[in-house]
C-alpha cells in the first residue's frame, strides 16, 4: 500500500512540475492545492511556490509572494487536516 501511494506521489509531483509551463499559474496552484488535500504533509508545494513566482514573470517579488502564499495554504491545510474528522 505505502509503495503505491509513493508512486503516485512521484507521478504528481512531476505533473505538478510541468503544469507550471503548460498551464496559467491559477490552474497550477488549483492542482496543487487538491494534491495538498490529498496527501498528509505535502512539502512539496513550498517548492511549487517558489518556482511558480520564478517562472511566471510577474516582477522580482513574485517568488517571495508565491512561496508566502505556499506556507500560509500549508499552514492552513494542516490545521484544517487536523479540526475535521474523516469519516472512513
């Protein structure tokens, strides 16, 4: 079972990696946020911030925005993982 949802980390991980040259960053952060859902401690998305505000052109600041947008979504989901009860 842990194999496999490694695995399937892996593949989102990298999917997650290239939506950030082939789709609008809105979309990107969309699919990160719902990987963010999925998988407990997902710190893959502080790097998926950074490089979002790296590679989207916006000005000089967009990569410290985009990484302060990443902790706060991880701050968040965390706590919010943590309040609700999943039924299973």
């Amino acid at each position: 079972m842990n194999n496999k949802k490694t695995y399937i980390r892996i593949v989102v991980d990298l999917f997650l990696f290239l939506s950030i040259f082939l789709f609008p960053w809105w979309f990107a952060s969309a699919l990160a946020i719902v990987a963010l859902a999925y998988f407990s401690s997902f710190y893959e998305i502080l790097f998926f911030g950074f490089f979002v505000g790296v590679f989207s052109g916006y000005g000089p600041n967009a990569p410290i925005y985009c990484s302060i947008a990443a902790i706060l979504a991880l701050c968040l989901a965390t706590v919010m993982k943590q309040r609700l009860i999943f039924s299973k």
